[in-house]
C-alpha cells in the first residue's frame, strides 16, 4: 500500500468522495498525516508547548550557553569518575 497526500478542490470534494466510496475496497482516507508519521504527535506537541510555556513563564530554568557547557563538563568528568567503581 502507498500514501499520498492530495489537494483538492472544495467544489470537487464531494465527486471526490464518491469516487473514493465505489472504491473503497481499494482506498482508504486518512485525515490526519501526522499520525500516520508519529502516532504520538500529538502528545509530543503538546509536551512541547508545555515546555515552552514554562520556559516563557519562568517556571523552566534555562541555561545560557556557558551555564550549558559547565554543566555538561561536571557531568562527564563525574561520568569518568565513576566508571572504575
């Protein structure tokens, strides 16, 4: 089976409909992509916005860049530290 992805013609639609209706036994409509892609799209969008959200509202600390780096540096030099124990 193959995916497309169609635009169609407001005034055509319901023609387009039909169609797939007699053919249903060949066809299947999908109405959203983006499950088909991801099928937990939606609950990584609206994780997404939550951060964002929190990071807008101040409730989320950001790091700068430099803040990034230490914090990335302690944690693999303790990484190293700890991996002959």
């Amino acid at each position: 089976m193959q995916t497309l992805s169609i635009q169609i013609e407001d005034d055509y639609m319901q023609s387009f409909l039909n169609y797939v209706k007699q053919n249903s036994m060949y066809i299947t409509l999908t109405k959203d992509t983006n499950l088909e892609y991801d099928p937990y799209f939606y609950e990584r969008k609206r994780d997404l916005e939550e951060i964002i959200e929190a990071s807008e509202n101040g409730t989320m600390e950001l790091l700068s860049q430099d803040q990034y780096t230490q914090e990335m540096e302690s944690f693999f030099m303790n990484l190293r530290a700890n991996e002959n124990l």
